[in-house]
C-alpha cells in the first residue's frame, strides 16, 4: 500500500486514514460503454431479471464479478477470479500508472453528490472510527469474504459519511471537481457520473489531514466492513489487507436520501399474516395504488410504529402495537430510540412472536426496491412488509452509541456506481 501522502504525523491516530491507490478501471475502448458495465452494488441486484440483465448490457459487465453464477458457491469465486485476471490479461482493466485519491461525483433526480474515494487503513483503531449501525448475516459476510479473498480485490467501495467542516479535504474535492474528468458516463437510472484522480502530493495531504480529523458512520456495505475485518486479522502481517476500498461522503455539505429496506416473506400468505395479529394491532385496508399505501403508512409512521402488508392484491396498514405486547418482546437493555424502531419491532415482535419467521434466507428476503417487494410476494403468495425509512439523525446517534439496528434497516443513497473504480489487491 502506497502511503506517500501524509507524513505519520500529519494524521491523527484517532481519525479516519485515507491512502491513495493505484485503481484498476475500465479501458474505454475495449467495452461498448462506461455505462453498460457498471452495476448497482451487489445486494442491490436481487431480481434474477436485472442481473440477466445486466450480464446482457455487456460481455464485460461488473456484475460477472460480484455476482458470479455457477452452481456452488467456489465455483462462483473461481470464476470471478479467472474473469477478473482475463479481463486484465485482456486490456478490459487496466491500473492507472500511479496511486491516487479519486473524487467521484453523482449528478441525478434532484442530487448533486461528491465524495472521495481511497483505501482507508483497517488498524484496530478503525473500528471505533468507523461506525456501524447495522447488524450483519454471517452467510453472507463468509461469501462476501470468499470472493474477496479469491479474487484478491475490493470490487466496490463501501458508502461512509461523515460531518465536514469546511476542512482542506472539502477544498480539494471542489477544486478538482472543476477540473477535466478522467470518466464521465450516465447510467439508464438517468444519474450522470464522473471520477477525477487526486495525485499532487499537497492534493493527497490535504484530504488526508482533513479526514483524520472525522469518524464516519456506515452509510452502506455493512457486510462488506465485516468482510475487510475479517480478511484483515486472516493476515497479521502489514500489508494490502490492511486497507479497504471507501467512498466517504461529507453529509453536511452533501446530505444523503435515506430510504427503506423491505421484508418479503416467502412462505406467509397475506392472510394468514393478518390472523396472527389478533387483537394486538389495529389493521385497516389501504385503497391503491402504491403511492397512495405510503403515504398512508408516512401518516401512520409518523404517530408510532406502522407497516404496510401487501401481496394479495391489497395494501393492509398495521400499526398501533399492544404496549404490553411489546414489553414482553423488545428488549429493555436498549436506549428507546432503538427499541421504538420499526425494525426493531418488526423483527422481535412480528417476526419472532406473532409469525415465527425463520431466520432464513429462504424465509425472508431484503427487497430495496418497493414495487419489486410488491411483485414478488403477488407472484409468490407471500407477504411484502413495507418500511417507513428511519431518519439519518436517529441512525448516527444510536451508531455513536454503539447500539446496531437490524440488519437491513435503512438504505442510504444515491449508492456508487460498481465499477467505475477497482482495487486490486495485487497492484498495492
């Protein structure tokens, strides 16, 4: 790992440590467009339609990377891997000549996002700099660190925020940002995007000094913070896997939409969800369409837990919990903040008393996209749980106090593109 910016004691021990890297990107020439191989990041691609998809868009598409298909699980990293040497064997990837710092920008739906991307280092000290605020899947920590580890490469960046003041990063990043770009290109979700690299020695200090006097809270990649742990203390010695690929995003100059993550719950029909609620919610029917539903459900959010059922055709609000009911399933060795989350009440009131839900991939899935979790449970005679998203401020607050929500509770964006800019391991 390159750590010609800052000087040792140009950077606080306490405070993030972001190095510059030599990133491996797309060659232009070698693919239809910039555009047709990016991706949104993995967890995100969950319909077996767009990640076809996307594996049509182009040969060289990034999701041949993150979401490899074969029947066992290291076949899949195998395959990655081999696709990922070919692709630079071939000149589809190339490194840039030298270690940098890229300012990376989303333009879009009413948002204009810059941030910086890097490799921050993962000493034992980062995990109190960097802070999460969601629970993690183990099954899908050890696949993500597979892959990692198979392909030797941060394939994407995690989303960091954290709360600027106007230091020297956020003058960098302005400043480079009226500069010619390295890649500009507009994905079909409308969002443009573009990626400078940050090489002058004074450039890279400044952003460095900058955010090492900040902590960042996960934003998104929870899994994958897990993962770069993981890989990190396989490896005692100093060395690449010391570092992680990050964006970090300062939210008080550039806020962050925070939006729900749902629940599909495969094998509970709408029906049979609604009788087991008894008399411990109220239960009304929401005429459509889905518009309609949510704002309904915002109202109802907005006065105490809700949530919005679908699948059979319908939407169903339940809210209003019995308050004896949820003494008997919240925990009461959590600040009230978390134990009046609607994840939390979900999860151990709902899922785990009212409906016994497995916690099981083929139980329950995490659906960001609200029509899709609508769709599938019709198709499936499921039942759709439809979240309210949490607000940003209720999140860091509860991360700073080191208490995780639910896994899957919030979905920050926009998210990064996958794709633009790779870290190979094997360059460092």
């Amino acid at each position: 790992m390159n750590t010609s910016g800052p000087a040792a004691d140009d950077v606080r021990a306490d405070g993030l440590r972001l190095f510059p890297f030599r990133g491996l990107r797309y060659v232009p020439e070698r693919v239809g467009s910039l555009a047709a191989v990016t991706s949104p990041p993995y967890d995100v691609v969950v319909r077996p339609d767009g990640l076809l998809h996307l594996e049509s868009a182009d040969p060289h598409n990034i999701v041949r990377l993150i979401l490899p298909q074969a029947i066992t699980a290291g076949t899949r990293h195998r395959k990655a891997a081999v696709t990922l040497d070919r692709w630079i064997a071939d000149g589809v990837l190339a490194p840039d000549p030298e270690p940098a710092l890229y300012v990376y920008e989303q333009h879009g739906d009413g948002i204009l996002q810059r941030g910086v991307i890097g490799a921050l280092e993962l000493s034992a000290p980062a995990e109190g700099v960097v802070l999460p605020h969601e629970d993690v899947m183990p099954h899908i920590v050890e696949d993500r660190a597979a892959l990692m580890r198979t392909t030797a490469a941060n394939l994407e960046p995690l989303l960091l925020t954290y709360r600027g003041d106007g230091d020297g990063a956020a003058d960098v990043i302005e400043r480079t940002a009226q500069g010619e770009p390295l890649l500009s290109t507009t994905t079909e979700d409308g969002f443009c995007h573009r990626l400078w690299s940050v090489t002058d020695p004074a450039d890279v200090a400044a952003v460095s000094a900058g955010l090492a006097e900040h902590q960042a809270l996960i934003a998104d990649g929870h899994h994958r913070w897990a993962t770069y742990l993981r890989l990190r203390d396989e490896h005692a010695s100093p060395g690449p896997w010391n570092y992680g690929l990050v964006l970090l995003i300062d939210t008080a100059r550039y806020p962050l939409r925070v939006r729900a993550i749902h629940r599909l719950l495969n094998r509970l029909p709408v029906a049979d969800a609604l009788a087991a609620l008894g008399d411990d919610f109220r239960v009304r029917r929401v005429d459509g369409p889905l518009p309609t539903a949510l704002e309904a459900l915002a109202s109802a959010a907005s006065e105490g837990n809700a949530f919005l059922l679908a699948g059979d055709g319908a939407f169903h609000l339940v809210d209003r919990p019995a308050p004896d009911l949820l003494a008997r399933t919240v925990r009461a060795d959590r600040p009230d903040a978390w134990r009046t989350l609607d994840a939390t009440v979900l999860h151990a009131t709902l899922l785990d008393h009212v409906w016994r839900i497995p916690d099981a991939a083929e139980d329950i899935a995490y659906i960001h996209d609200t029509e899709a979790a609508v769709d599938q449970a019709e198709r499936r005679n499921g039942t759709a749980v439809l979240m309210h998203p949490v607000r940003e401020e209720v999140v860091r607050d509860l991360a700073r106090q080191g208490v995780t929500m639910p896994r899957k509770s919030t979905s920050f964006g926009p998210k990064p593109a996958t794709g633009l800019v790779l870290r190979s391991l094997a360059l460092d």
